[in-house]
C-alpha cells in the first residue's frame, strides 16, 4: 500500500511538491480552495512569465531575504527551472537581462502541460477544498460534499501569501495556526501612492527609463511607470522594504553621470535657452524626467553645482506602499524558526510548508517563482523521506 501524502494548495509550490512526492512513489491527493489551479501563476504570465534569471549563483542568491533558502536554491535554482520548463515543453530563453521567460510568455500552456503530468503520476487533483485544519496528520477540508477529514502519512502546506485574495492567497490559513510560529504579513514588491499635482496629468502611464532610486538604505536601478495611483514597476518594486520605512523615495535621474559631469554639462553658457531646454540639450533630460523633477523640488537652482545635486538627489516624501491586497507578493506566514531544515513544522511532525507561505523576500524578476518550486521540491522531498522512512 502506497504511502499517501496530501498537498493543501495549488499553485507553483505545491504543485512542485506534489510532483516530487509522486516522483517518489507517494499516491498524492491535493487539495485546492479556487476551482481551478495556479491562478496567481497564470496571472504572473500575463505580462510575460518572467520564471527565473540566469545569472551567477551568488549574484542570484543576493536577491533573497531568508535565512534557509540558499541551500534549498543551490539544490534547486534557475538551471533546475529551466530544465523543467524545458521539459514540459514550455521551451525558454534568456532575455538580455538574463531574465528566463517561455518562449510562448504565457503561464497557460505551461500550467496544462504540468497539470497532465500530474494526472499521469496519478495525482488526484482536487478544487473547492478548503482547508479548514490539521488535527495532527488528518486535515479538516470544507469539499462540496461537505467537511470531510483526510487522514495522510505527510501534509505539504503551501497556501500563498496574502496579496490578490481573489486568486487563492487570501492568507486565511493563518487564522487556523498558532500564532507563535507566524509573523504578520507585509506587502513587498509593491507599487506605491503619490498624489500627483495636476501639471503631471499628461505623463500618466509614461515609463521612465534610466533612472536610480533609492530608500531606507536600498538601492534599484529600472524603469518605473507613473500612474494615476502613484508609481509602478519593477524599479520601485525591490525598495518595498525601504518604502515601508521612509515614506521617501530618493532619485538619481542621470545615474550613469556622476555629480561633476552633470554640473560641467550644466556650466555651459544657456546663451538665451530656457531652463527646460538648457537641461533637455546639456543633459538629454527627458520630458517626463524633467517634470518629474519640477514635481519633487518645485523652483529650479540655477546655480549648476546645487542643480547636479537635485537632479542626482531628487527626494519624494509622502509616498506609501499600496494595499496588501494589490502587491505582487508579500512577506510574513511561516516564520523560519518554527521550521526544520526540511521546511518541516518543528511542532508539528510530518507537516511541511513550500512557497510564498513562508516568511521570506525576494524582488521580481523570476526570484518569487524560482524559491516557490525549489522550496516546492525541498518539502516534497522531505516529505517523501519523512513518509517512507
Ligand atoms: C500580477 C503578478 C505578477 C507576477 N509575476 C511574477 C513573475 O513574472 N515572476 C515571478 O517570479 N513571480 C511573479 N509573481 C509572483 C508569483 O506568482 C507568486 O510568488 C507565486 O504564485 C506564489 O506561489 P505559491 O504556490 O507559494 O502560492 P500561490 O500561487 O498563491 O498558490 C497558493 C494556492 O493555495 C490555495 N489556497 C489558499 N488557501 C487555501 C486553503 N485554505 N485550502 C486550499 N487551498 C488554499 C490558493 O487558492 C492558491 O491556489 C507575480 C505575482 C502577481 C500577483
């Protein structure tokens, strides 16, 4: 008799450790709350499903904030992703960042084809189950047949985190743990609020490109969007952290020019040029760059050493993270000290956690789907040894 092994979650992470326990010779049942599986997963490919980077490992695990995941990514990281992907026929490329997306850029046919890998290791695949609670290894599922407890060898958690509750990750699970082993959820790669004045109305939706920004002692270089709401993109996204802090945001908007170049630029004579234009011909200053600058500092220097120090410094104060609900993954869940080296619940014994769950922190950019498979197939491995032990 197989031993059985029972997932809770159907998105990336658990559907990684579903595929590893049945790799092992488990008989896996999971348990999904949506009507269908990988939601958020689909929503990531809706602008191109960036899966992970390819970059040197150390310069990979730089980008991650959390005390366990360097082993578990050593042992499964974007090399590891590229090869199942590649395997399930989503074939990828390397874009020129070395960020790692499918050829087709979408989730869809990636998730079918897993999703049929899965029914021929005869995983039993299961939606409208809600977890409701373990009671040591029998799980309390609200199904539509009614509240049915499933009794299993392991349990592999991996519920999401708290941000787009309309896609699964509502972070309700969290009501039925012990308050002791989590740590309060916080939105991270997050866009931000600003209230534009309205001399920024025509640059809604417009990219800047170039740029540098910094907060609470983080740094980021890429493009953000303004928006009606505020700022979007990945650039603003990695100083979640800092923003959540500060309320500021510091621009350099010339970073590949250091302060001396800008003020030798601005030295030369205006000649009868306006401002706007002295910048736009000495410096190439975008429009949007410019009224961005106007924005922050209000009445421009025209002394050029103190205009290179704006324009290499530009503060926005006020600016919050949007809400919880909105951001692309949050921090908080799981805390690392309840948990073993094999993402095994210290205090609960067999039951094991994967993916966004867990209390850890990565920028965008394929960082959040590379540690949700690998932490996928570090439980589900686990998992099976714990089971078949
Ligand atoms: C707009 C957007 C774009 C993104 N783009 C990218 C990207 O390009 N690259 C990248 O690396 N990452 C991206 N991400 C992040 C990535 O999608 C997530 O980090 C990843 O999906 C988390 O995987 P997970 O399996 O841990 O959780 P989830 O994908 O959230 O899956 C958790 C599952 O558990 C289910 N569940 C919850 N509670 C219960 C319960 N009580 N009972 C049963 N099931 C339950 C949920 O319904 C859900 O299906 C993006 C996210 C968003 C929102």
């Amino acid at each position: 008799m197989k031993k059985h092994a029972l997932v809770i979650g159907g998105g990336p992470a658990g559907l990684m450790a579903a595929e590893t326990m049945a790799q092992r010779g488990l008989r896996v049942t999971i348990a999904e709350a949506k009507p269908t599986f990988g939601r958020k997963f689909l929503m990531a490919g809706k602008s191109g499903l960036n899966l992970t980077k390819d970059e040197a490992i150390d310069r990979f695990l730089s980008n991650y904030d959390g005390p366990q995941l360097a082993q578990i990514l050593q042992a499964f990281g974007p090399q590891q992703v590229m090869d199942w992907a590649n395997a399930l026929g989503g074939e990828v490329f390397v874009g020129s960042s070395g960020r790692v997306f499918p050829k087709v850029m979408k989730a869809s046919p990636l998730l079918r084809a897993w999703l049929s890998r899965l029914d021929g290791l005869e995983v039993v695949r299961n939606v409208n189950w809600r977890w409701m609670r373990n009671d040591n290894l029998t799980a309390i599922v609200d199904t539509p047949d009614g509240v049915r407890n499933i009794a299993a060898d392991v349990i592999v958690m991996a519920m999401g985190g708290a941000s787009w509750s309309r896609l699964g990750a509502d972070g309700k699970w969290t009501q039925a743990i012990d308050a002791s082993v989590l740590v309060p959820f916080a939105p991270s790669n997050s866009a931000v609020s600003f209230a534009w004045s309205s001399h920024m109305d025509k640059f809604m939706g417009h990219p800047v490109k170039s740029i540098s920004m910094s907060s609470g002692g983080m740094t980021s270089q890429g493009e953000i969007v303004l928006s009606k709401k505020g700022i979007e993109g990945g650039g603003i996204y990695s100083l979640s952290c800092g923003i959540r802090e500060t309320g500021e945001v510091t621009f350099d908007l010339l970073p590949d020019w250091d302060r001396a170049k800008v003020t030798a630029a601005l030295s030369r004579p205006m000649g009868r040029n306006s401002l706007s234009n002295h910048l736009r011909k000495t410096l190439h200053l975008s429009p949007v760059k410019l009224a961005l600058l106007r924005e922050i500092v209000g009445d421009l220097p025209r002394d050029p050493k103190e205009l290179a120090h704006v324009i290499k410094t530009a503060k926005l104060s006020g600016v919050a993270l949007r809400p919880m609900d909105e951001a692309i993954s949050t921090v908080g869940g799981i805390a690392w000290d309840a948990l073993d080296d094999t993402l095994m619940l210290k205090r609960h014994q067999g039951v094991f956690c994967a993916g966004e769950m867990m209390d850890w922190d990565a920028p965008t950019g394929g960082y959040l789907l590379t540690a949700c498979l690998s932490t996928g197939a570090w439980a589900g491995s686990a998992a099976a040894d714990w089971a078949l032990k």
